[in-house]
C-alpha cells in the first residue's frame, strides 16, 4: 500500500506498517515530521543522515523524527525504485532493538518471498 508518492521513487508500507502507524500516530507529537521527512526523501532520494535518515544494516534503513518516531524499512526495486515501509515505532532506547530487526527481516520475507 502507499505511504507517499515522490519525484524519486515511492514509499509503500506493509501491512504491518499500516497497523503499527494506527498504533502510534496516536501517541506520537511529531507525525507530521515524519510524513514530512518520508515524502522529502520519496522525493529528492535523500535525507541528512543520520540524523533523519540512518542504516540500520542488513539492507534496512530508519527515517528518523525527533520525539522518536521512526519508521523503518529497505529500498526495493521492481519497475521504480521503492522504499518499503516495514513498520512504525516510538523508539525508546539509543539501538535498534533486535525485535525490530526480527520483524522487519519477517515483513520484508513476507513482502518479497525471494529475499
């Protein structure tokens, strides 16, 4: 499903995304910084890292918002290149934790049965 439509590529979600998004929009200050950061990197491919936009390793990245909001994922290619939202989080702790990376590994396993 898609999250936002850019110059340089789109941002699509999972349906883990779409869920976890319900989840914390509520309790998040900064939702819309961080709408704001996902459509400027859809559109210029780029955010300044690693404050907003940081790699995670193993191909995932985090956009990043300041009151903890984040949102990760990888970038996927089919016919245009796409950055996949796995899900949405209010980070807590300086490290990604090894239950995010769990899930994003099983949300991009599900999105794309051959990686």
């Amino acid at each position: 499903m898609l999250f936002c439509k850019g110059e340089r590529f789109d941002i699509d979600q999972t349906p883990d995304a779409e869920q976890s998004w319900e989840e914390v929009s509520r309790e998040a200050e900064c939702v819309g910084q961080l709408i704001r950061l996902a459509q400027r990197l859809a559109d210029v491919g780029r955010l300044r890292s690693p404050d907003q936009f940081n790699n995670e390793g193993d191909g995932f990245w985090a956009i990043k918002a300041k009151c903890g909001l984040r949102a990760y994922g990888w970038f996927h290619s089919t016919r245009r290149k796409v950055f996949v939202i796995s899900h949405f989080i209010i980070k807590k702790q300086p490290k990604l934790s090894l239950i995010d990376k769990e899930r994003m590994k099983e949300n991009r396993r599900q999105f794309d049965p051959t990686h």
